[in-house]
DNA sequence: AGGTTTCTTGTAAGCGCTTACAACCGCGTT
DNA sequence: AACGCGGTTGTAAGCGCTTACAAGAAACCT
C-alpha cells in the first residue's frame, strides 16, 4: 500500500498474491497462458484489496485507451441523446467505452473538444456531419486516428461515413405537399452556419419548389435556434405575412412541435387550414394531434453502425468508405390537401 | 519525433525550442518563474510542430487528470440533457472537462461505469439519487474522491446533495387536485427499484391522498419504464377500470404527455373529463394543449451548483453538506376541477 | 535418459509527462 | 572583492502500468 496515496498498487496485489507484477497485469489483461491456479490467487487478491487499475498508467503503457471520442452538437436535442445511447451500449459489446463532447454547434468549440479527446489518447473519433474546421482534419491525419463522420451522406465524400442523404427526404416531403395542391410553402430552418445538415436539408426544399415552379421567397424562409418556443415564435412570423403560406416545412421535429402548437392556440386546423412537417421523427412525432408528417432519422442504426464501423478500424480492417442509410418519410396526419382560398 | 508513432514529443519540442523538458513543461502548466523570452520560444515551437501533450501521461505524471465523471440513469430523458449540459458549460470555466456515463436505471451498471471512471481517475464524481449500490460508497471512500449526489433532498443525508425534495411537490400536487374536488387519483409512476426519486414522487402523491381520506388502490397505481407510449398504455389501463379516475399524477412530464395525447385520441378532454399533472416541466409542457401543470425541476440550476460545489471540494474547501432548491409547481391548463359524475 | 518443444512466470525497460532538487545567473550588500 | 539572494533553468527520478525478453518448468519425442 502506498503510503501517501492510500492507494492499492499493482505491486501491493503482486505482493499479496505472491506472484510477479507481470502476472497480475496479464490476469488484468486476460491474457493467454496464465495457469487457472495463477488467476484465482491474483483475482482473490485484487478482491481483498479493492485494487483498482489505473487506467492513465494503463493507457500510457500500452499506448490505448479503450474509449472513443464522440462530439456531438449538443445533447439537448433527444435524437442525438438516441444515438449516442445506443452507440455507447454498442462500444460496450467490444469492451470500448465513450467520451462525450459538446461543442453547441460553435465549430471553434468543436475544434478545442476535439483537441482535448486527442489528449486524452481516444482510440477513435465520431464527429457528426461535414461541417468542420480544416484543423479538425489535420490533427486528426497526423494522429492517425480513425474516425468516421455521421448523420450525413454523400457521394464520393471526403471523410468515411455512416449516415443519410439529408436532401433527398426534404425534397420528397415537399413534393409531398405540392402534390397536395400546396403553393404557398414557407420553411423553418435551423441555422445553417457550420450546419451542413441544415444546408441541405433546405437545399432539398428548395429544390423541390423550385422544380415545381413556385419557389420559396426570402420572406417565407425563417431561420431560428432550436426549441419548441422558436418553433411558434416562426409560427407567428409566418402567418403575420401578407400571404401567408398554407404548408410549413420544418428543419427538425422540435421546431415542427412549437410551430403545431402555435397553430392550436391561435385556432389554426392542422392540417385543414395549415400543412405541418417536421424531420427527425421523435417518439412525441406520432403522438402529436394530429400525428406528426416526418421524416424517420435512423438514429439508432447509425449508432450501431457507427460502434461496430469504428471499432473494425482501430482494428486496422479495411471498411466501405460510405454507408448509406435510408431515411423514410413517415406520413401521417399534419398534413393534408391545401386549403380553397 | 518519434520514429514509431509520429508523435510529437515534449522531448522534441525541448529540443527545438533549444530548452530542457522541464521548460516546456512549466510553460504548459503556467507556471510561474519563467522568463518571457523562453516561454516565446517554447510557444513557437509547439505551434511549429503541431505538439499535443498526452493527457495520459500528465495524469499519471501529475496525478490529477482535469475531469470529473457524471453518473447518469440515461441521457434519453432531456431533463437530464439539460442538467449536464448545464454541468459541462460551468465545469468550462474551471478548466474542468466532464466524462459522462450512463447506466439505464441499473445500478449494477452504475457500479460498474463508477469503476470506469475512477480508473480514468477523475478528479471526482457526481452521482444522481441516493440509491445506490453499498460498494459505491465504498470505492468513493477508499479513493477520498471527492463527490456530490444530486436531484434528491433530505434532511441530514448520508452524502452531501445537492438537489430538491421530491416528495413535497407531489404531495402539493396531488392537495391541489384533492382541493378541486377530485376523489378518485390514479398514478403513473416510473419503476421505482433503484429510483428513489420516483419513490419519494409516489410517496408523496400517497401521504396527500391518505391524509385526504382517499388512498390509491393498488389498481390505480400503474409502474411502467419511460417513454411516450407508455404513458399512452398506461392511460389506456387506467380508464379501462371499472371506475376510472378523475386525475392521473404522473412521475414525469414524457409519461404525461403520453397521458394527454392517449386521451385526446379517445376524445377524452383534458381537464375538463380528465386532469393530468407531470413532473419535470420540460420545455414542451407549457406547449402542450392544454399546457401541462407540473413540477419545475431546477435542471439547470442544479448542473451549476454541482460545477461550483465539486470544484470547490476538489480544491479542499469546505461546502455546506446540502444545498435545498426549490422545484415549484406550474398549475396551467391541464388540471382543473372534477367532472360531476 | 537426453534433447526439444511448449507453456508459464519473472525481470526490467520503458510509456510521456511532472517536479523536487541542484545549479546557475546577475544583482545589490557589506 | 567576497558574499548572499531571488529568480530562472536544467537534471533526473519517478507516476503505475505493460510487455519484450529470458528463464524455468512441464510435456513431448527419439
């Protein structure tokens, strides 16, 4: 026992249990040919003590960690509390466990967070979509760390990832709508600085209105933070418009939720009097009055996918560059023909 | 550089900067006793060379690692989000990062992820609750950790907490339901093994019923996990009784959605069929149609204390043993007086 | 029985950093 | 001119573990 600490050494459990430190560290390391009557004596010993290994001294000796790093806009959002629930449970099937950094989409903050994770000596790297300061990638090229990007998807992309065209289902949800006579459509957008996936999720409105001949003016484009407050704040500035729009596309459930509510405190019919959708699908989505039109973000899969993917190439295999998910339309009942003038 | 890894080593950044290890080291730390001229040459150098230190090795060199662990049942739950977001953002202006763990409401995995962290050897620990397994106290004891539990009140607790006393708001819910004329209360409560929270939510919705002469029937008492429907099953099994109740109190503010948006599928209104109450006050509640009566969890305020109150503790002061907040009710629109049979 | 081979265990050299201690420098004192 | 002093820098000994290597024991062979 070391004096000054009071801690339980590697060596205090050697001693105890009569063997060399290498021993108790290969009983630690369930490493092959130790005798079974070996371990019993080291793991009675560790139990009789209390040792528990220091996992900085573990780390720097063998030079890995068992963690990954995930940073992650922020964790206010539940669809990233999905995925990062549902990767930490996958990391924990290979032994891996899970460092979690928030950045609040500030991508200098996700820099520092990302410089911090390195030191600490992750194993592997999750960041979510493309957006990124270029540092990110340098630092992470000369570490040589592994990592995948996620929640997005491309063509040829830069930077292996596991995600989903953010575009495509925005542009079918609006072609939903115009199918549904709609003209008038009108966008609440998460900011979309340092946000690609707000970028092309907007793009995909765009594109959609545009092919159909009515294109979406400055005005019926409102940009605000996230939350069910900004959601009905977006709400009323849209329908306080001269001609106010009779479908609103929205960046992300959240916002789909303040801008329903919104609607039902003012007396507005959804989806009679005004077409609603959102993009995530949360659980609330469909328990929404009326049930939330969405789209269905695999957040768990792309958890799974992300834990096993990683994990194959800290183990050096060679992995696709890119797995594309689907990312459904859930059709329900927030929206509906548009309304007769 | 090192041949093997490519890493950059203080060593090699002494060596450019034409100083000893030592130097770099001091100007790392800020230590004082430098002298401009070396500090500038040492900064350039590791600009130079792109120098990241090895947290591993300067936790084990310095025995302090610049983190604390936080213990969390799930981070599904956005009360808890917000809480450790709260967290994160104060522990920032301690140069203090965060490691997060979550455990599902096992607390055999809580134990287990405690384990983790004190082998990452976080300088200490924030735990939710005052259930927990004996060997937690233990281990935080053997290792002097300084921790802190929170999210739960009482008088002289075992550990020091910082949170609110479940119990009292939900006895005043459930006064306030009684003094509308309400008789026969139903509860939705979440599993309460391992969860004294929704222990001290259920006790207090009991005391206030007894004390009123209308105790809660086993059969108006439904224990069912977290989650939206859920709370739409549970609703189901409640009115199916053979005399339904008045008022459903619900553990949380995501089972009573799920309360709400059952019953206005089955066209039961609220409030004025059915009073529903919740428990959290996320930022949906007062969106909710009608707005949710519930209890405000001072989330945020609870991540900050527990920012200043560790910290503080880490560096050796002494801190009041429990710090009280005050969760108030929200009495809105879902909750109004008994429908005459 | 002696020589291999295979398995088990021990010895000791790091992993990349911090920090106690010593050495050194230039200055003001006596 | 000898001395002491405070401030700055270097030297080197760890921090607690892993692991290459070597040595010893046991099992196999001819």
């Amino acid at each position: 026992m070391n004096k000054e600490t009071q801690r339980t050494l590697l060596e205090d459990v050697a001693r105890e249990a009569g063997v060399s430190t290498a021993s108790v560290s290969r009983v630690l390391n369930r490493a092959p040919h130790v005798s079974e009557r070996l371990r019993e004596r080291v793991e009675a010993a560790i139990e009789r003590l209390g040792y528990v290994p220091d996992g900085n001294a573990r780390a720097l000796a063998s030079r890995r960690i068992g963690a990954i790093g995930a940073l992650v806009p922020t964790l206010d959002n539940p669809i990233f509390g999905a995925m990062i629930d549902s990767l930490e449970q996958r990391l924990k099937h290979h032994d891996c466990r899970l460092l979690i950094a928030t950045y609040r989409y500030d991508l200098d903050d996700e820099l520092q967070a990302l410089r911090t994770l390195v030191q600490q000596g992750v194993d592997g790297v999750v960041l979510i979509g493309h957006d990124h300061r270029p540092a990110v990638g340098t630092l992470l090229a000369r570490r040589r760390l592994p990592f995948l990007s996620c929640w997005h998807a491309e063509d040829d992309p830069a930077w292996p990832c596991i995600g989903f065209d953010n575009a495509a289902p925005a542009r079918r949800l609006a072609e939903h709508l115009l199918r549904l006579g709609h003209r008038r459509l009108a966008v609440v957008s998460a900011p979309t600085e340092g946000n690609d996936r707000a970028r092309a999720r907007l793009e995909g409105f765009r594109q959609a209105t545009e092919a159909a001949g009515c294109p979406l003016p400055p005005e019926r484009i409102v940009t605000v933070e996230y939350g069910i407050a900004e959601g009905a704040r977006a709400f009323e500035t849209l329908m306080g418009l001269e001609a106010p729009p009779t479908a609103i596309l929205c960046g992300n459930d959240t916002l789909a939720f303040g801008v329903m509510l919104a609607a039902q405190r003012k007396g507005v019919c959804v989806p009679d009097q005004l077409s609603v959708t959102g993009f995530d699908d949360l659980s609330q989505a469909r328990f929404m009055s009326p049930p939330l039109t969405t789209v269905a973000v695999p957040a768990i899969e792309i958890g799974r996918r992300v834990a096993d993917a990683l994990i194959a190439r800290i183990d050096g295999k060679i992995m696709p560059h890119l797995q594309l998910l689907d990312a459904p339309l859930a059709l329900r009942e927030s929206t509906g023909p548009a309304p007769i003038d």
